[in-house]
C-alpha cells in the first residue's frame, strides 16, 4: 500500500472544569464551556467519518483528571462504537491525567479499539489482508509517570510497513511543561520507527519532519486564558518512499471555544469614548477572524502605553463599566466575552509640573538636568 492516513490527537481532557470564568460571564457561556470539549469530541469523530483514515490515535489524557464521569466514559464509548461501525481502528495509550491506575471498568470496549498497557504494546492494521502499519504504544501507569518511556519502544524487523509510536510524554525541547515520562529526540530516533503520534503539550506542533516524523497534535479545546488559538488534531499522510515513508500534515480544529490575549497600546488615546470605541473595534475584529465553528470567544484586554486615562484605568470600578459596554458583543456570532482587563500603562509625564515639586522625584529630575547642561557645555567646550 503506498499511503497510509491516520488520525492524531491528544489531550482531549473531557468534562474539564474551566477555571478562572467569572459567574458574571452568563449562563450562555458557562453552557458552551461545559459542553466544549465534548464538541470537540463529536467534531473528532465526524471527521474520522467524512474522511475515513486508516486508523485513530488517542496519544494520552483522554479523560481530565483521574475521577473521570460517567459522562465522559460514556460519550467516549458513543464515539468508540460510532468509528467501530465504520471499521476505523482506535490505539488509545493513557497520560498522567488517565493513568491505568485511575481505570474504571465501567463501559464496554469494543473490539476496533485497543488501550495500551504498562508495557510496550505492538499491534498491526489490517486492509484488504495486507498489514499497512504496526502500532507501537504504551500507557502511564500512575499520576506522575517519571520514567523514560521512549526507550522501552524498538522497531519489529520482521515488518515492512509504516511503524508508529503512540506515546504521552515531555520531550526536552518542551518549554514550561510538566515533565512526565521525560525523553528526548534522540530517544525517539534510536527506537527506529518511522513516525511518532505525541501528547501532553497542549500547543501542539511538528517536532521532526522526518526520519521519524514526530508531533504533538496539541489539545483538542483550548482549556484556560494562556492556551489561545485554535486546537484540535492532525491529519497525516504517509507515503511509501523507497525504503521509507514522506509524510504530510494538516491541522483540523475541533474545538468551539478560543481563547485570546488582546493587546492594545493607548498611547495618543486622551478620551473615555475614544477608548471605548478602540476596544469594541479590536474585539470586533476578533469576531471576523474567528475559525469555522468556533462558538465563543474569551478574551483578555492587555492595556498599555502612555496616557491620561492611566488612573481611570486603574480603578476596578471603571474597568467593570468598560466590560459592561464591551458585554453586548457575547450575542454576535461567534459571541465575545471579556475575561478581565490587565491594565499596564503609564500615566503622561508633565515634565514642567515634575520639574517644580519638592518630592524625591522632582529632586532627581531637576539634578538629572543639571548633569545634563554640565555635559553639554563641557562638550561644547571641547568642541
């Protein structure tokens, strides 16, 4: 078979609490958060349909935390038996938020989906009586898995076919992440597979194009402030290329929810309603660059620069009345919500006013251009 394509993603951390929303956000939005990453769910498994892949890789913390609910394991058995129906084998491995030591046996898993144990696992896809691929996969065992897992993994000689490694892990590359199952590239490389489906780092991103192929698929929904942009999955190509196999990528959003981190300069900005139609204006534009299919936006304003609204800004009060006037964009498609507004500017500096008072301040700057008019004549005279 000269293609292979399959489905990865990671990270879908279902029925996640979304911490960090204000109650004064509205019942609209506290009803799409909750049902966001289940969207994402169902949005993963409309496209296994529309595009029916060879197969599904689930690369770790399917649920978000050990106590998984009932309603969880139970959308994720719909989507189970939804793919199985249309003959789409699913490699679940397990992360540090569903170790196999938090697993409850309570729904039923159907016979296309396989969960990778406490060891290395090696199990081929079938089609049309030929083995097209050899998945490789292994799960944490318990919350904080501290062992490095890439190096249990090592290519079967005996196949020639695509061989895949399905692992939820930290690479050392990875920034501000927390370190489960540690490895490194060169981990990666030595295993000998030709393709590496990862997860825990929610940003998502291809690691190594080639020899092997290996990348993060990112979160399937965006879960806090500091986690902006579109997330969702990845749909890879593998194609046979003499020995070996090229492969080819394309992002798929899934989630409903973006969040995003708004920053605005006010230099030049002197009046309230001049700052009240800025704002509205960039939060409109957010509206009119939103991806296909996203629901809600949750914003954050970043205030900065120099300017006289400074201490209006820096009143809690007033920044509760501009997000009041700024609340009418929720009903707009996809509706906007303003998180919080982080006010980081500076107020206009009179240097006369300065320049006359008694204070500290007005000491330094009067003696700071004393210094300066001594340079600049001892310069002339030089000169």
């Amino acid at each position: 078979m000269k293609q292979i394509r399959y489905i990865h993603a990671a990270d879908l951390h279902l029925d996640a609490p979304f911490r960090g929303i204000s109650r004064e956000t509205g019942d609209q939005l506290a009803r799409i958060l909750k049902e966001a990453t289940f969207t994402a769910l169902d949005r993963l498994a409309q496209l296994c349909e529309s595009e029916r892949p060879d197969f599904l890789a689930l690369a770790g913390d399917l649920y978000n935390a050990e106590e998984h609910s009932i309603k969880a394991q139970l959308r994720v058995s719909d989507m189970f038996r939804r793919l199985e129906g249309l003959g789409i084998p699913v490699f679940l491995a397990h992360g540090n938020h569903d170790p196999l030591d938090s697993r409850l046996p309570s729904i039923t898993i159907p016979e296309n989906v396989t969960i990778f144990g406490a060891d290395v696992g090696r199990v081929p896809v079938e089609k049309d009586g030929e083995t097209v691929a050899l998945i490789h996969g292994i799960s944490h065992v318990r919350a904080k898995e501290g062992r490095n897992l890439a190096q249990l993994f090592t290519r079967d000689p005996e196949k020639d076919c695509l061989q895949l490694g399905v692992l939820h892990c930290t690479l050392d590359t990875a920034a501000d992440a927390d370190r489960y199952a540690p490895c490194s590239l060169a981990d990666l490389r030595a295993a000998g597979l030709d393709a590496w489906a990862l997860g825990h780092i929610h940003a998502g991103g291809v690691i190594s194009a080639e020899s092997p192929f290996a990348a993060y698929s990112g979160s399937t929904q965006g879960l806090h402030i500091n986690e902006a942009g579109p997330h969702g999955c990845l749909l890879v190509t593998a194609t046979r290329n003499g020995a070996g196999f090229s492969f080819e990528s394309s992002f798929r959003t899934l989630g409903p929810v973006a969040w995003q981190t708004v920053e605005i300069a006010l230099d030049g900005v002197t009046q309230a309603d001049e700052l009240d139609r800025l704002l509205y204006s960039r939060l409109e534009a957010l509206q009119s660059l939103a991806e296909p299919g996203c629901q809600a936006i949750v914003a954050r304003l970043v205030l900065s620069g120099m300017t006289p609204l400074n201490a209006m800004l820096n009143d809690a009060e007033n920044r509760r009345d501009l997000m009041e006037r700024l609340a009418p964009l929720s009903s707009g498609t996809p509706g906007v919500w303003l998180k919080d507004i982080e006010v980081m500017t500076t107020p206009v500096i009179d240097r006369a006013e300065y320049l006359r008072r008694d204070d500290i301040m007005g000491c330094a700057l009067r003696h700071s251009e004393e210094l300066q008019d001594g340079s600049e004549k001892a310069l002339a005279r030089i000169t």
